[in-house]
C-alpha cells in the first residue's frame, strides 16, 4: 500500500492520496483545488488515480474534486446521505452508509457520521493483501485529534436556522459509533491546529481510536445534554466566506485547468486601476503597510493565515489587485483559489516605485503601551479589541469594546468619528488589518497598538477577564 498525506498550513487541510501498489490503482481523499501535487506524486510512484472521494461538502476550502476528475478523468465517489437537502449537484458515484469499494486490494467501507454536516462520512480502510482486520479510517471534520466537528457552520455561517443542536445531537451518536472501533485504527483527520472547523484541534497529524478515547474530551461525556452544550461552546466566529464555499461546493467549483497566473503591473496601469476603485490587497508585513500604503488599500499580511482573513474581506464579486513581490505570486494565487478568490487581475512587486513616483500614500499612527496609558485618562480615548469573543472574554483590558476584525464592515455605526480610536488584538497582526479596514472607510482618528495585549501585559498592565467585568 502506498500512503500520502499531504498538508495545506494556510488552512490547516489534509488531503490523502492511497494507492494499491500491485494494480497501480490510486484514489485521493478531499483534495485541494490547486491539484499539481496529486499528478506528481501519482506519476512519481507509478499510479493512476482512478478514484476521488470527499467526506462532505465542505465549507472551508474549496473542493478539487472536480478539477481533478478534468485532469485524470477518475471515478466521482460522494455521499448521498443526510437527506434531498445535502446533495451534490453534479454527476457521482452514490456513496451510503455500509458502502464498500476497492481501490486494488484496498477496501474502504463507507461509515455515515453526521454532525459537522448532515451528509458526512467517513472511510474505514482494510489493506487486504495484509489482513481482513481495518488499520486505518479517514474521518474528514468527524473527529480530529484532540476534537471533533463543530455542528454550528450551518446555521452560524451559511444562515441555516435550527441545525446546530440538531447537528449536535447527530455528533453524540456518531461519536459512539466511533468508540467502538478497535483501538488499533489509525485515525487520519481532515485539519489540524489552526482550523476553524473546531474549537482543540490537536497539532500532531494523526492519531489511533484507543489514544482519542484517552485524550479526546467528546469521547469522555456520556451525558447527551452535556455534550451538546460543550460542543457549541466557545467555538470560533466562523469566517464569512464559509457559506459561499458550502454553496460552490454544493453546486460544484469552476473548473480552472491549470494554474491562473495575475500579470505584473505597470505603475500606469495601477494607477488606472486605482482611480477606478479596485480593490488593493496589500501583503506585505504589517510595519512595511503602516509606513506607507495605497489609500483604501486593505493590509492581509503573506503569512499562514492569508487565505482565512481573504476569505473575510474580499468579495467574491469584485476583481482585485495585489501588492506582492514576484516570487510570492504563484503561492498566494493558490492561496486564493483554493477558496474560490479567483478574480486577481494583476499585481504589483512593492510600493518604492510607486512612493518614488511622487504618489500618495496613507500612513498608520502606531501608539506603544507607555503612551497608551497616559492617553486612557483624558476621557477621549476608546479601545477597540478586535479579537474573537472567546479570547476577550478570557482576559482583555479594562474598558476595551470587542469587535472582532471580520465583523467591522458591517458595525461601522459602532465607531465614533470624535474619538481616539486604537485597535488592539494579540500581538498586532489583526489589529492592522482592522486599521486598514477602517482607514479604508474613512476614519481619521485610527491608531494601532503596537504589540497588541502581550505588549500590554508584558508591560506590567493587568488584564480583566468577562467573568470578573460581571461580579464587578
């Protein structure tokens, strides 16, 4: 048997690629959009890629199944559980609970295990040249090391009333279904740490039955009431593009065939496309923005969480420009494929040329904790935190209104004009992004903390939790 895991940081994504080394027969577990690496391994071990597969429609990437299927012409295996509202759109192969297909010697029995999503399953493999005994299943956003799906996404991010509890329900069943597995099974995930598709998502990328039972905290409630109310809280805000992605996903994504490449910009035609209100995606780092940037230019830094806050502030609508050098282009490109961000209609490599060119460019203030605290007293002053409600709830600092980063397009009404406004998050990175959103709206009186509340803390500043706001 040959065997693949193959990781994407940016979204924290695992996708599979098993193959049966006797018949040359191969088949690939929830692929990524950008689809090059499947084609290279697949050609590099001398296997064909007969078959593609998912766990469910997700909503946190954008699939490649079927981008895949263009380019090697493979079988479409997918579930047709959960009932008529759950149901790909485009032609497959019917997959149902106690489905069995084979890939060479390899069996894979098909497990139904809703929750995250009604249609959910999961794939048990038994390597039968070597045993009739299972070794490993595939559980996709069902159970992750340390954690298991969160039920919430459908109602919470694409808008469906009334299914987290449902979905919550749905997740006890499938989680004792899961215990009863013999403790052997490796257990192979659909994400990792840095997901938003759960709440404790473990940073090792497999683990087995028997060590989930030991560690993972849904398999230690019995209680079904219990479970349920741990299960729905504290899960993360759900990025905003989660519910288009359950929508194309559904429907089926645009086939690209092959990797678009944006073109490079002349400073003429960025200038156009500036005094035509594109949108600028400025990735550079957040030190390098504030120096200098495009006015209503947005700062989504090149880093692991790029895809996820592109997600959030982009419209899939509207075409936009980067601001990126030219050996970043390529990955950032996939970064932004592979959740649907397809509309890139070039880029520039920096912002010297265009700063030498005698344009205008729009700073951000930066305030260091020292001054803050002088600042906090003259009574003129609001702290916004733009974290998530989970982490200010846990401790932020005295009088700071939350507001998390992705939510402020929608609640500028809650953001004086009259006042000192400084944006704060954990250490600054969102911070700027909330900064260049707001900036980009036209607020004046915007100033960032630098460092965020580790340099608030760090200083010697005490930090207030929810719980001890509410007993005051």
């Amino acid at each position: 048997m040959f065997f693949k895991h193959i990781y994407e940081k940016g979204l924290a994504q695992a996708s599979y690629l098993i193959g049966c080394q006797k018949t040359g027969e191969a088949i690939v577990i929830d692929p990524k959009r950008d689809i090059d690496e499947y084609l290279k391994i697949a050609e590099q071990e001398k296997l064909e890629i007969k078959y593609i597969t998912e766990t469910h429609i997700h909503a946190d990437f954008l699939s490649g199944s079927l981008e895949l299927q263009a380019s090697t012409n493979a079988e479409l295996l997918l579930s047709d559980e959960g009932g008529e509202d759950w149901q790909y759109q485009f032609p497959h192969t019917s997959l149902k609970d106690g489905s069995v297909f084979k890939v060479g010697n390899l069996k894979f029995e098909v497990l139904h295990t809703p929750g995250h999503t009604p249609e959910h399953i999961s794939f048990l493999l038994t390597d039968t040249a070597a045993s009739e005994i299972p070794i490993m299943i595939f559980t996709g956003d069902f159970v992750f090391v340390g954690d298991v799906g969160r039920p919430d996404l459908l109602e919470n991010a694409a808008g469906i009333i009334g299914t987290k509890e449902i979905g919550a329900k749905q997740m006890f069943q499938s989680v004792k279904r899961f215990k009863e597995l013999p403790d052997h099974v490796q257990v192979w995930p659909g994400h990792g740490a840095g997901s938003a598709c759960g709440k404790a998502l473990g940073a090792v990328p497999s683990s087995t039955v028997g060590y989930e039972k030991i560690v993972n905290w849904a398999m230690k409630i019995n209680d079904e009431n219990e479970f349920v109310d741990e299960l729905l809280a504290g899960q993360p805000e759900p990025p905003k593009y989660f519910a288009m992605m359950k929508k194309l996903n559904k429907i089926g994504p645009s086939i690209l065939g092959g990797m678009p490449h944006p073109a490079r910009l002349t400073l003429n035609q960025f200038k156009k496309a500036i005094n035509s209100n594109v949108k600028i995606i400025d990735t550079r780092d957040k030190l390098s923005f504030a120096g200098g940037h495009v006015c209503k230019s947005l700062n989504i830094q090149d880093n692991s969480a790029f895809s996820t806050w592109a997600g959030w502030l982009i419209d899939y609508e509207e075409d936009f420009i980067l601001v990126a050098p030219d050996h970043r282009i390529e990955e950032l490109t996939k970064a932004l494929i592979r959740i649907g961000l397809d509309n890139v209609s070039g880029y520039v490599p920096d912002m010297d040329a265009w700063a030498n060119a005698c344009h205008e460019t729009e700073t951000v203030n930066q305030i260091v904790v020292a001054d803050l605290v002088e600042k906090l007293n003259d009574g003129d002053t609001m702290i916004l935190d733009v974290r998530g409600i989970s982490e200010y709830n846990s401790g932020h600092i005295p009088g700071a209104i939350n507001l998390h980063v992705g939510y402020l397009e929608n609640n500028l009404d809650k953001i004086p004009h009259d006042k000192n406004v400084i944006v704060q998050c954990q250490s600054g990175d969102r911070s700027s992004i909330a900064a260049s959103v707001l900036l980009s709206n036209g607020y004046k009186n915007i100033t960032n903390l630098t460092g965020g509340i580790v340099a608030w803390t760090d200083f010697g500043q005490k930090i207030v939790s929810e719980q001890e706001v509410e007993m005051a």
